[in-house]
C-alpha cells in the first residue's frame, strides 16, 4: 500500500512542485533573513505542518464540503489573501524605514523574535491558502486505491511531501544564512524587503481575487 505502483509518479509530481518558487520559499527566505537560520527552519517545519492539516481534512471530506460552499470558500480565500497582504506591508515597512540585516550569518546577531512568531506565520500561511486546500482534494485522491484507508494513506502521502519539502526548503535556509553578511549592506536589505513584501502583496491580492471553484 505504502510503496505501490502509484507511489512512484506522486513522489515525481510532488517534487517539481516542493522546488518550485511560490508563497512558501518566499515566506522561509524572509524569515530567514529577518531572524537567521533558526526562524528559517522553524517556518518550513510550520509550513510543512500544514499539510497534513490539509491531508486530513481531504481525506475526512472536509474540503469537499468547503469546495461546494462559496460563502466557506470566500471566507478562507480572504482570511488567506489578508494575511499575505499584512506579511508584505510588514516587509514593506521596513524596506521604508530603510532597516539593513544584522551582520552575521550564522550567529546571535539576527534580530531575534520569540519562536512562536516564525512557527505561526508559517502554519498560518499554508492552512490558509485556499490553493493548497483544492491541490490536496484534487491530487491526493489520484495516488490512493479503492482498497486503501483513505486518512492513513493520505497522511503517508503528505509526510513524504513534509520531509521533501522540508529538505528544499531548509537547504534554501541555509544559503540564505550564508549569505548573511553580503545581505548585511542596508541598501541591499531594503531592496530585498521591499521586493519580497511587493511579491507578497500580490499574491495576497491574486489570491482575493481568485473565483471560487464551480
């Protein structure tokens, strides 16, 4: 059940999904820049978290229930859109205020938050994305069987998402944390605050406007 015949292009599909940019690499480098390495990794463990909040409620039927009700569906859209918007105005903020990166990559000199602050924002970020809630309840369905335990298997299939995942996305911590004293230079810093909160306020937006499944 586990490593079946239909294990093999999901492992395919979920890789070229887990490498390419989005919402989430972006969330894990700012993170990373704001805080270091340890906020980096803390915000891809809470994203990848996430999925199996999403696994669950796909595989519960839960999604399907959300999918056919468009009050439910707009509510979890704009709850997800305002959330990225407050996340890039906060980046923008601080692109204005002209705010450069503490100088040091690997050590105490990032400008330290409390660990439940790096943890919620990525958590947040993937449980209330509305495009990870369809993706799971159309691509997950795919990969199991009729005889499969439709929650065991949707679990399994999202924790070999969570440590892919994980993987790239740490290994993304990890260069940006080396590149910590070259993106020390202030006006570096705020150029790369005010790219990433631009990017972030457009997705949030992108995301607000996007249609409701028919």
């Amino acid at each position: 059940m586990w490593f079946d015949a239909q294990f093999w292009p999901f492992l395919v599909a979920i890789t070229l999904l887990s490498i390419t940019p989005g919402v989430d690499t972006l969330l894990v480098i700012r993170n990373t820049t704001r805080g270091g390495v340890r906020d980096g990794v803390l915000t891809s463990l809470a994203i990848c978290a996430g999925l199996f909040v999403h696994a669950s409620v796909s595989a519960l039927g839960i999604s399907l229930i959300l999918l056919q009700s468009a009050w439910a569906f707009s509510a979890l859209k704009l709850a997800g859109a305002a959330y990225l918007i407050w996340l890039g105005l906060a980046s923008l903020g601080e692109a204005r205020r002209g705010q450069g990166l503490p100088v040091g990559a690997m050590d105490d000199a990032y400008h330290r938050v409390p660990a439940w602050r790096p943890l919620r924002e990525g958590l947040l970020s993937n449980v209330l994305n509305p495009k990870t809630v369809v993706f799971y309840m159309a691509f997950l369905p795919q990969f199991i069987g009729p005889g499969d335990p439709a929650l065991a298997k949707s679990l399994w299939l999202a924790g070999v998402h969570f440590m892919i995942a994980n993987a790239w996305q740490i290994g993304v911590v990890l260069l940006v944390g080396r590149a910590g004293r070259w993106l020390a230079s202030p006006r570096l810093a705020r150029w790369l605050n005010g790219l990433t909160g631009g990017v972030l306020v457009a997705f949030g937006a992108k995301l607000a406007l996007t249609r409701a499944p028919a």
